[in-house]
C-alpha cells in the first residue's frame, strides 16, 4: 500500500521463473513459493475478476503490475502492517488538519478518488493504476469490498485513500495528498473509525519511512497469513 515505486518491466522474467495461471483456473500458489528477489513474486496471468481479487487477497497476495506486463501478483516478507490502536496522530497532524478543515467522507465518491491516484502518481512517478485496474476496483466497490475514505477542503477532493476490506482486514492500495497531510487524515479516520468499519487489522503492503512514522511496522509473511486467516474468515 501507498509504496512509491513499483516493479519496472519483468515480462521476460516472469516467462521463466515463476509460474503462469491460466484465466480459468482460479487459484494461486502457495506463498512460500515467491522469489527473494524480487521480494515476493510469486506468479503471474489470471485475471482480474473480483472473485480472483478476493481469494488473492484472503490469502495474502495482491496484484502489482505497470501497463505492458501481464498482471504480476506478491506476497512479499516480511510485511507492513498497522494496528489502528497503534496510529500515532502527531500534535501537527492534529493542527494540519484543523487549519485545512479537512472533512473526511467514506465511499462518497470512490471512482474520484482512485482517478486522482492514479494521475497524481502518472505526473510524479509513473503508476501502477492502470485502466484495468481501475476498471477492476470499481468492480469491488459495487460490491461493497472495495472501499474509500476521501478527504475535502472548502468542498473540494484533495486527497484520500482507498483499499479492500475483507472480513476484519483493510488491505490498503494508495493515498494520495493534493495538499499536506491529506491523505494522512484519511488514515487517521479509518484508525479512528476501526472499531465502526469492524476493522482489526490495516495491511500496508511493503514498508515505508512515511507509514513507519505513522506507527506500522513489519511481522513475517508467515504470521501475516496467520493473521489474515483468522480475520478474514
């Protein structure tokens, strides 16, 4: 979630090391097959229904992939996560977010905010966001898995986040911030909000400097799946 770089093209890779799921077969293999390096590929083909997306992510595994590539999808170890007890909202988050009168909304305008991620990265440093995964999160959130927390100032999106919840797991995919600590605010709402969403525990993906200060840290890919088995069940 929110990682900043994403994989450069490993179509010639992914046809030799790792192993290829046909479009009618849904299933993944097991984690502990992934490669090193890279950390935490695992496979690549399949497709990106929701029925795929769920079981993807009920086990511990999500898609990342530029345009060209075939959908490449991860497990990486060790993994990011963050307890929503364990948030930490700094007295200058708390002043940020009074002096731009945020205001947080949830799934008020999902298909606004994942645009706006995808083109704020495309500006910046490239996006995984492509079309077909735009096309596929949209999925999700007409079926109420995908969900959004988007942030206003003077009634205007200026950032926000949005990932997948599935049983007590909030499996997070981007934020983004049109102006300071938008997006932080967004997480501040869903911590806040945990125990209202029933949400127990925040997968963030693949450490970052930024979530580390906010009070995520790393588990192992094997207590991660421990973790998500009982939540998501």
């Amino acid at each position: 979630m929110y990682g900043s770089t994403r994989c450069g093209t490993l179509s010639r890779r992914v046809q030799t090391l790792i192993p290829w799921i046909p479009e009618d077969i849904l299933d993944f293999p097991d984690v502990t097959a992934a490669l090193d390096n890279p950390n935490g590929l695992l496979c690549a083909g399949g497709d990106l229904s929701p029925e795929r997306l769920k079981l993807a992510y009920s086990r511990g595994i999500f898609p990342w992939f530029s345009d060209g590539e075939p959908i490449l999808w991860w497990s990486p170890d060790p993994r990011l996560i963050l307890e929503p007890t364990t948030f930490r909202i700094r007295r200058s988050l708390k002043q940020s977010i009074k002096k731009h009168a945020f205001e947080i909304r949830t799934n008020t305008c999902f298909q606004d905010l994942i645009h706006l991620c995808a083109s704020t990265r495309a500006k910046h440093e490239g996006t995984w966001i492509t079309d077909a995964m735009i096309k596929a999160y949209l999925a999700l959130h007409l079926d109420g898995t995908a969900v959004s927390f988007e942030v206003f100032s003077d009634n205007r999106l200026v950032g926000g986040l949005y990932g997948v919840k599935i049983g007590r797991v909030f499996f997070g995919e981007s934020m983004v911030s049109l102006i300071p600590d938008a997006s932080k605010a967004a997480l501040a709402t869903l911590c806040q909000e945990a125990d209202l969403h029933q949400i127990e525990l925040i997968d963030c993906q693949i450490p970052t400097s930024h979530l580390n200060s906010l009070g995520a840290s790393l588990i192992t890919r094997e207590e991660f799946i421990e973790r998500i088995t009982m939540l998501t069940s």
